[in-house]
C-alpha cells in the first residue's frame, strides 16, 4: 500500500485498486448537492451543476459507487 497525492494505491496479489477521494472534484461548480438514505443501506448523492447537468451517485453500505449517472436538463442519462 502506498500513497501517491490524494490517491491510496493497494496491491493484492496481482490486482492493484486505486482509492481516491472524487467529492472536490465531482461537487466542483455545483449549485446544490444532497443526499439520501436508500433500502439496504444505500445512499444517493445528488450534484446539479450550474449547467443544468446533475450526477447522481449512487453508494453501497461500505461507501462503492455502484452506479453514476448525469443526467442532462431535458432528462437523457
């Protein structure tokens, strides 16, 4: 395990995982972002940028991103 910036790079066995921390820069020129809890231990985090564009993030129980989606103001994913 190592640490290179803001990221924590970590090898077992042969696979290497690369851990950073995305909130700077995904709420980066954000109008609002808020969040909510979902079944099972989930959570939304919701970004509307100035553009009209929201990402939503959604989190499993131990904090993986398990789907991300922008979705533009006229409501395309």
């Amino acid at each position: 395990m190592r640490e290179v910036g803001d990221r924590v790079i970590i090898q077992i066995n042969n696979q290497i995982f690369v851990e950073s921390n995305e909130e700077d820069r995904m709420s980066r020129g954000a109008e609002e972002v808020y969040y909510e809890d979902l079944p099972r231990g989930r959570t939304r985090e919701t970004i509307v940028r100035r553009n009209g564009n929201r990402i939503v993030t959604i989190r499993d129980r131990y904090g993986d991103v398990i789907q991300r989606s922008r979705i533009t103001p006229d409501g395309r994913e």
